[in-house]
C-alpha cells in the first residue's frame, strides 16, 4: 500500500488517451481491476477509469514472472492498481472494451488500494439492461440494492456517464444564461416562513425558534428584481416534505431558477426560458454523445427531439386534444399526470417534438402570486414547460402590486402575517416580472428516457430514504 512518496519521474497516462498512436510506448496507468482471468502463463485483466477502459496483459516472460501472474489474477476486483506497461495494437477489436484497438503489456504491476473479496454488487450485473437479464436468466440489480450500496454503484458506466451529462446541463444553464445578461444569486434554504404560504415545509430547530428548509428561493429572485438587478438566476438545493413516492419526486431537488424583468409582456420570459433549454438540449447533443450512446445500451430510448422556435400552446388547446381522444375534463381543471403523459404523447404525434410549452393555465389551480389575465379573469399568466409528456418547469408573471397581492394571498385563504415580508418587498416600486424554477434531475432524466428521478439524483432523498 503507497501512503506518501516522493513524486516520481513517470506521468499517469488516462485510459481513454490510451489509443494507436501510443503504440510501443511504455505507460504508467492508475486503475481499477473490472476483471481478472487467468489462463495458463497469462494473466488478462480489463483495467477501467470511469466509463473507460482497456485489456491489460500480464504474460510469463522477461517483465513477468509466474508469481506476478498469479498476483495478478488473484487481485480483488475493483482494488485499484498503478501498471507500467507497453501499449500495444491488437488484430482483432476488443468488444468488451472501450479501448478495442490497444492493449496493455504489463511489466509491474502496484496495489494502491486493496478491495475487499466480496462486493455488494457485481457492476456487470448493475449495467445489463434488464430485457436482457430476464431473457437470460441473468442477474440484474434492483434500485433498493443500488442506493444502498451507491458509491459502487456510481462506478458504473452508465451511472458515469448520466452524471457528467447532468454537469453538463448545470454548465450550459450558466453559460447560457451568463451570455443573455443574467447574473447568478446565492439565496437563504434557511427561512422564517413557508416560501410560498404552503404547509408542505421542513421545520428545523433555529436556536429557540423554528425556521424552515426554502421550498423555492422565489422570494429572494423576486427581491433581487425589485433591487434591479433585472435578470437572475441561480442553481441549489429546494426541499419539499410531500409524501410522494413516485417516480418523479424527491424531498431534496437540484432547482434550476430564472427570474427577469420584462419590458411589454411576460412572454419576453417565457421566449429566454424555452431558448435556454433549446442552447441546453442542443449543446448535449453535440458535446455528449459518448454519454448518451452509454446510457442508451442499458436504457435504450429515441432522441430527444425539440423545435425552434419552441412549440406553445394555450391551456384550451390541449384541452381541445385531450377531450378529442375522449379525455373529459372541466376547463378549470388541472391535469392529472396520466393527463400530462397522454398530452406529451398527441403532441408528439401531431408535432413531432419532445418539448412543448403550455401557457395560459386556468387561474383557479395556480399559486396565489400569479397574475390574472386581464383579458380572461378566470385565465393566468402562466406556464409549464413538459418534457417527453412529464413537467420540468412551473412558471408564471408574478403579481408585483401590494394590494393585488394581498387580494389574491386572502382569496387562498393564506395567513398574511406569514407572508408579509413577501408583500413588502413590493411596496417600495417593482417592475413587472415573471420567472420560472426548473428540476435537475427531471431534466436529466427525461431527456436521457430514463424511468425514475431516483436515477440521475446522485445520493436521492424521498420520504423512505435519507441514507447513504
């Protein structure tokens, strides 16, 4: 085992580097043992980093001895090793590894770090699409298993591979939205009241006083537009204690938010908002495909498909195609997920795209802080933004007068005192102003058509599980 040393003349080369061109050169690489199979005077290992990796050959000869052979095979999987070896081109691809043109000729071989003999799961097991285990009869790991044992299960290429496409999603939404002006906010998930007047809260001891866990950090987006800073955004945890154990909510979410003042109409955000997502899906397209190509051989799904300018519908309009496919329902009535799907689907159909807004929500189902339509008292500024028939985005024009608010706060019902610092904040001048918050992990997974949100959460909290 190698605690400290000094640094050494050699230089780490990275599996995927690992290529023809390096043909004949001597390396040195740090690695896990994915497998190991001894037969006779050899030894083959495949050698894996992330979602890369490489045969390596221990062979008796004048590098290796028949001791070194039998070391080698009889490594724990998953311990990780540092190996000198020659790159070498092989005739026949490699199948079973990334690297199909290469292989690596080992010479020494170091264990860094020693796993233990018997693994939770095998990580073969937990990358076999499972149409294929059960026509097999073949292993497959369920989600339980997976959680519980989740920094293995990270290892996998799949999980891999949806994780650095979900940093890519956070890198686009920052690079976008810097490029279009907006500035990024930090804001409190320590609060003194609901953020939105609801019950659905965490309540956590604040020294001699509760306070809770924000469900949205809409209130300090929409204070730092009434301080001018026009357009906002920011990127962090939000908590919501619903017990709901489906498969698209969590207690703990990474949201997306976007807030921006607008000149002449909400639908100036709206536009920001669907072309952010655009520039999103567009730059995972280009930048990604490797990810998305590993996802898809264990979770295989059509690609995501947009248009441009994005699709947007009016709340009546799907109404129109719902109750077309026999679907009745009352115009003030919100749709039910099953409602949601089936929409996604007839737009798909009618459209061809996988991303659609819906606009104009019936205003008897929306948040008491969103503005009325002046033309249709009993419609709303609002929308969603769906992804594959699922929400990932719940927005609308914010009411910015005082006493409108007010109005509408009573109206629901809603104790003012618990939301007073949210109506003064509008009292000192705001200018009109709509935003939005977007979930991570359902843009994640919708967009790769995976089935659980609990999949792209890298350590999920629902309402049976807070661990690991």
């Amino acid at each position: 085992m190698i605690q400290s040393q000094e640094k050494p003349d050699r230089v780490l080369v990275r599996v995927s580097d690992l290529t023809v061109h390096k043909a004949d050169e001597v390396v040195w690489v740090r690695a896990r043992v994915h497998t190991s199979r001894a037969k006779g005077k050899q030894c083959f290992l495949v050698l894996r980093q992330q979602q890369f990796n490489v045969q390596a050959l221990v062979a008796v000869g004048d590098h290796a001895s028949k001791q070194m052979v039998k070391f080698a095979a009889n490594i724990n999987k998953e311990s990780i090793v540092d190996v000198e070896g020659v790159v070498r081109k092989v005739n026949q691809k490699i199948g079973s590894c990334t690297q199909q043109d290469v292989e690596l000729h080992v010479q020494k071989i170091y264990v860094i770090s020693l796993a233990e003999p018997r693994l939770p799961l095998q990580l073969d097991d937990a990358i076999r699409p499972e149409v294929e285990g059960e026509e097999e009869g073949r292993a497959t790991v369920n989600q339980d298993t997976r959680l519980d044992n989740r920094v293995i299960d990270l290892r996998t290429s799949t999980s891999q591979a949806v994780f650095r496409l979900q940093s890519g999603i956070c890198h686009l939404f920052r690079e976008t939205l810097i490029h279009k002006g907006f500035m990024e906010i930090q804001t409190p998930k320590i609060i003194s009241a609901a953020s939105e007047g609801g019950a659905n809260v965490f309540t956590v001891s604040y020294f001699k006083n509760n306070a809770y866990l924000a469900q949205s950090p809409q209130l300090y987006k929409q204070m730092c537009i009434c301080a001018d800073f026009e357009k906002v955004f920011c990127i962090g945890p939000v908590f919501r204690a619903e017990d709901s154990n489906t498969h698209r909510h969590l207690t703990e979410f990474v949201g997306l938010d976007i807030e921006m003042a607008f000149n002449y109409h909400y639908h100036e955000v709206v536009e920001e908002i669907a072309d952010t997502l655009v520039q999103i899906f567009k730059g995972l397209q280009k930048r990604f495909q490797t990810e998305i190509q590993t996802v898809n051989k264990q979770f295989p799904c059509e690609p995501f498909k947009f248009l441009e300018p994005t699709l947007r519908l009016e709340y009546c309009e799907a109404l129109a195609m719902l109750r077309e496919a026999g679907i009745e329902m009352g115009d003030e009535e919100d749709l039910s997920t099953p409602n949601e799907k089936l929409l996604g689907r007839l737009v798909k159909e009618k459209y061809d795209t996988d991303f659609y807004i819906l606009d104009k929500y019936p205003l008897a189902v929306r948040p008491f802080y969103t503005m009325p339509d002046p033309r249709n008292p009993k419609q709303s500024n609002s929308y969603d933004m769906f992804m594959r028939g699922e929400e990932i985005l719940s927005g609308a024009q914010r009411i910015h007068d005082p006493q409108l608010l007010t109005e509408r706060a009573l109206h629901h019902g809603i104790d003012l005192e618990k939301i007073k610092a949210y109506i003064d904040s509008f009292r000192f001048g705001a200018p009109p102003h709509a935003g939005g918050g977007i979930g991570l992990e359902r843009v994640t997974m919708l967009f790769l058509g995976l089935h659980n949100v609990r999949q792209t959460s890298m350590f999920p909290r629902d309402p049976k599980r807070l661990t690991p």
